[in-house]
C-alpha cells in the first residue's frame, strides 16, 4: 500500500513541477503586449484563447497541489502507523544464550599425561 502511494505521490510531484514551469509569470504578458505591437501579442489566437490558458494551467496546479498534499498527509499517517521502540536495547530481539556455569570436573575430557 506504501509503495503504491509513494509512486502516486512522485507521480504527482513531477508533473507539478512540470506543470509550474510551463506557466507564464504575471509580468509576461506586459512584456508580450510591449514587443508584439498593438494587438497584444496574438496571444487571443492561442489553443486556449487569450486567458484560457492562464485559468486551465493555474486550476491544474491547483487539483495537483491538493492531490500532493493528500498524498503526503497519507504517508505521514502510515509512517506513524508502527510503534517505534523506545529505546535501542527493546529494539534488540532477545535470544536464549548457552548456558556459562563452569563444567563440572566430571564433564572434562581426561587429559592425556
């Protein structure tokens, strides 16, 4: 289940980035007006026509900055799911060791003289 989430939650990051970078800045378009004459720029002949895009862009980085923030209030949640240990020593599995008490002289192998 982590696993899926983690790839979701990549998934998601990339194309947010990607996404953010494809957007203009606010002072583009005074910049686009200024250099491309009196009709704006052409920008009305775009895909999206003149402020389709801006709104389209702007309302997908939202939908994926909420689907992030989702996705990483989730994982946090499951990473606080196991109960740590305490301490170093509880987190150490216990093991019955052999037995120390000295041998008895019985037990010994004879010596040879």
């Amino acid at each position: 289940m982590d696993a899926v989430i983690i790839v979701v939650h990549l998934t998601i990051s990339v194309l947010l980035v990607g996404l953010i970078l494809i957007q203009h800045g606010k002072g583009a378009d005074a910049g686009a007006a200024a250099l491309g004459g009196g009709g704006g720029g052409g920008a009305s002949t775009s895909v999206f026509g003149s402020q389709g895009s801006a709104s389209f862009l702007s309302r997908s980085s939202a939908i994926l900055a909420t689907a992030f923030f989702m996705t990483s209030l989730t994982l946090a949640y499951f990473s606080n799911q196991t109960r740590p240990a305490d301490s170093v020593t509880e987190s150490v599995m216990i093991t019955e060791s052999l037995e120390t008490a000295p041998a008895k002289p019985s037990d010994l192998p004879d010596l040879p003289q």
